[in-house]
C-alpha cells in the first residue's frame, strides 16, 4: 500500500533538514555569533522588566506617592513651589541617559551595587505661556535665559524669587525666544483634584534614616554633593543661599530686558533642595511605608533613596530635577519626519540646570525636550528598543562616577538610527543583535569625535565631556567580547530583581 505523501516527504518520515544558514550571522570584530547575542538580549529583557509588565508594580507605586507626598509638603513650607504640579515621570535615572544635562557631575551611583531601580522626576517650579520676553534664548549654545520682571500677573516675581536671582542676560542675544501662538492656553493636565490621587493622607508620614557608614561606599572625589547625612554642609549650604538673596539687587522696572535679573539655576536647585531637606528631616517613619535612606544634591538635581518595606526590599533611585515648563515651540527646533506628527501635548519644553550652571556667574538655563523624547520612544520598535536597553546595560559600570555624558549620546544616536535605517529592519526581532553592536560602534565614533549633532536644535552640537579617551578605550575592550558583557548584564539585572542587602549607599538600612 502507498504512503500517503504531502509535498515529497512521507507523512511518518522525519521533517527535512533545514538549510544550512550562510555564515553571515557572524560579528566580524568579536566574531561572537549575532543569534546567541540576540537570546542574551532578550532574556536581559526579560529581567530588567523590574515592574512586571507595563503596569508599574506595587513597590514603584508607594515610591511614587511617598515622592509625590513630598513635595506637598514643600509647597506647605514654601509657598513658592506650585500646589498644582504637571509632573513628568521618566523611567531611568539621570545617569541612564534620561535627559541631557551635559557632562555634568552626576554622583557616585550605580545600578546593582547602589539601587535596585531609577527614576527621574522633572518637577516645574516656574512655568511661562512663551508669549512674554522673559525667556531669551540663544540657540547657537542651547542655553537661555530666564528674566524676571517686576510684576507676572499682578505678583512680585523678583521679591519672591530674590535669592534664587542671578545676574542679566550676558551681553546680546542674537535671538529671542518665539513660539507657537495659540488661541487659548493648553490647560494644566494635573488639576488638584488628580494630585490628590498621587499623593498619600497630609497626615501620614515618613521618615529619613541617615546611611551608615559602610567600607563598600564609593567616596566622591567632588565637592559638588550635599549629603543628608551631613547637617553642617546643609547649614552651610541654607546659610549660602540667604546670603547670595541679601546681595542680589532688584532693578526697577523700567529697565530694558536685558538689565532684568535672571533666575539661576543653580541657586533655584539649592534652594529646591534645602526646602526639601527641611521638610524630610521633620518627618517621623510610619510601618510599611517607604523609607527615605538618603538625599543628596548633585549639580541641578537632587538624588534620594527610597526603601521599600518589602519584602523583598529594594532601594528605588529617584533623580529629581526642578525645572521651568515653557508652553509653545522654540524657533529653529527641527521636526522628526519618521516618526509622523507628534501630539499637540508636546507642543512644550523644559529649562533645566544642565553643566552650564557649573561656570562662575553662569545664569543660563539648558534646553530639555523630555516630553518629546517620551514621545518618540513610544514610536521606536520594540526589538530597537531592547537593543537600546542593552547597550545601556554594558555602557553603566563603564560611565559610572565619571561626568561623560555617553548614555544620553547613546540614546541621541537611537532617534538618529531610526531616521537611517528602514523600519522593517529595526522591527525584526532577530536583528536585536546587530542593532546593539551597531549602537556601541556609533557611540565609539561619537567618543573619538568629541561631539554629535543635536536631534532637536540644528546646527547645535552635544558634547561628550572628560574622560571620552578612557571610555572609548573601554568600550574597545568591551567591544572584543559582547557576549561576555552580556552574560554580566544578566546576571546583574537578576540580582536586582531580588532586591535587598546591596551594599553602597543606602545599603544595611532596613
């Protein structure tokens, strides 16, 4: 009797061998092979999904309220911070490449040996509709000015801000600042009503444990870190900012824009830390709230460490950066084309205190296009985006303790690749692989350069910063064996998932 056939093959036999694949899926610098690179990647996907899922999990849930819960309470101190917030909420800290702040100095942290997970919240402690000239914007450098009149609807704004002033505006501009005119203003999309869900009881509190001394802390080399945990460097710090109020002047109003005093960052960023300061140091713990280990202030931001009662407990890194939320679009910002028209919501930016502020007399604010950024990255495919997550993997225990700005150059040559490369491409899960490589290999160019394009402002250049010569010989080495670094990421990302018992800032407190 016949055997019934389907194609060429008996039914009962064995499937056919399959082709024998062309040797193509080979890197020729590691000579690691591109498949195994791939299945590393996705499994660090699988762990660094710390959340488990899109849905933010329990533990990230009570950080946040206990955060939110915060600056409620700073606003009660001080009345100068808004009781009605637009929070932006950014997965990954600072020194993840969440925003580009420049090579500033970011502090001594690292995911693993320090922190579970990071965070960056921008929180707007000024806000403009982009109609008036208080913003003077120089586009060649990327930096503006934020001058302050006399009055803003009817309030004293110099009076109230008078120890966060600095001096005018540097000489002319060549360009002010112009935006989208709109009919009617965007309203506020957090109403009170909807802090209120943010935030936990008023009456609730929470405590601040100062970090013990541990020899597995790294010591940072700057003086650039006021410490919780050091109350005469936080006198001294409140002490510096009262005086800095007394010797600023307040010109009279009928005074060109240009002699108006502006707001500087980094008295704005003292300022927000030493109110927050204030506020924690008053807090007593409650049971099974998060508990707030450590707070520090590095450059424009300030760093707190928050522990979950758990179990298991983990230390979740929130980097929180005050910045000044303009409405509208600044002259000369370019459009993405293969992203398509982003929403009307992100018709806005951000002024933050980026490296600039580092300089004697600096006064100038960076340009932050975070809303956009969330934006875009909603729109990159998801294989793209897991090879993005691993190349910032093996890129963190190289960058950190250093003031190269390499994560956020990493994650400006992401938007750039998806301008270059086809979408089918970038969409291909197999390709996770060589999308990674191809990212290190960009970032290695851009180290050797110095310098890359901007992806918002053209003509405008971002900067890599000291100690791009030692990350570059790094990444070489790095380079030579992916597969291993990989392996190292996993592991890693493991580790943190069981939360608890890391040594390093904020380690042994439970």
């Amino acid at each position: 009797m016949a055997s019934a056939v389907w194609g060429s093959a008996p039914w009962w036999g064995p499937p056919p061998p399959a082709p024998a694949r062309p040797l193509t899926d080979i890197d020729f610098c590691s000579g690691a092979q591109l498949q195994e690179l791939t299945q590393l990647i996705q499994e660090l996907g699988v762990q660094e999904s710390w959340s488990d899922g899109p849905k933010p999990g329990p533990d990230l849930l009570r950080a946040k309220d206990f955060v939110f819960s915060l600056l409620g309470l700073v606003h009660r101190r001080d009345p100068r911070f808004p009781p009605q917030l637009e929070l932006l909420l950014l997965r990954g800290g600072i020194r993840e490449g969440s925003l580009d702040l420049g090579p500033a100095p970011l502090g001594p942290y690292a995911r693993g040996p320090h922190y579970d997970a990071g965070f960056t919240l921008l929180v707007p402690v000024f806000s403009l509709d982009g109609t008036g000239q208080e913003l003077q914007l120089d586009v060649e450098s990327c930096y503006a000015w934020l001058c302050l009149p006399e009055l803003m609807q009817g309030t004293s704004v110099r009076e109230a801000w008078q120890d966060c002033l600095g001096p005018p505006v540097p000489g002319e501009l060549d360009s002010t600042h112009q935006t989208q005119s709109e009919e009617s203003p965007k309203d506020q999309q957090s109403s009170m009503d909807e802090l209120h869900s943010y935030i936990t009881e008023p009456e609730s509190h929470v405590s601040l444990e100062k970090s013990p001394s541990n020899s597995s802390r790294p010591e940072s080399p700057r003086q650039d870190v006021t410490d919780l945990g050091f109350p005469a460097l936080l006198k001294k710090l409140n002490g510096d900012v009262t005086k800095a109020a007394m010797d600023n002047s307040v010109p009279k109003p009928s005074e060109a824009p240009e002699a108006w005093p502006t707001l500087c960052p980094a008295k704005v960023a003292a300022w927000f830390f030493a109110t927050l300061a204030e506020v924690a140091e008053s807090l007593f713990p409650v049971p099974g709230a998060p508990r707030l280990v450590h707070a520090a202030r590095h450059a424009g931001f300030t760093t707190v460490l928050l522990a979950t009662p758990g179990p298991p407990r983990r230390l979740l890194l929130f980097d929180l950066i005050p910045v000044v939320s303009v409405a509208g679009w600044p002259e000369g910002a370019r459009s993405h084309s293969w992203a398509g028209p982003l929403t009307s919501e992100s018709s806005s930016f951000y002024l933050v205190p980026g490296s600039g502020m580092e300089r004697p007399g600096a006064s100038g604010w960076q340009l932050c296009f975070a809303r956009q950024e969330l934006a875009l990255k909603a729109r990159i495919p998801a294989p793209l985006l897991q090879a993005h997550a691993a190349a910032q993997a093996l890129l963190r225990p190289l960058v950190a303790g250093t003031r190269v700005a390499a994560p956020y150059l990493l994650r400006t040559l992401l938007y750039w690749a998806c301008e270059r490369l086809p979408a089918l491409y970038l969409g291909r899960p197999e390709n996770a692989g060589a999308c990674c490589l191809g990212l290190l290999d960009e970032l290695g160019r851009v180290l050797e350069a110095g310098t890359l394009p901007h992806y918002f402002l053209s003509g405008r250049k971002l900067c890599a910063g000291h100690g791009a010569a030692a990350l570059l010989l790094a990444l070489t080495q790095l380079r030579g064996d992916p597969a291993r670094a990989l392996c190292a990421a996993v592991e890693e990302a493991k580790a943190a998932r069981k939360g608890g018992g890391l040594a390093g800032v904020g380690g042994g407190v439970h």
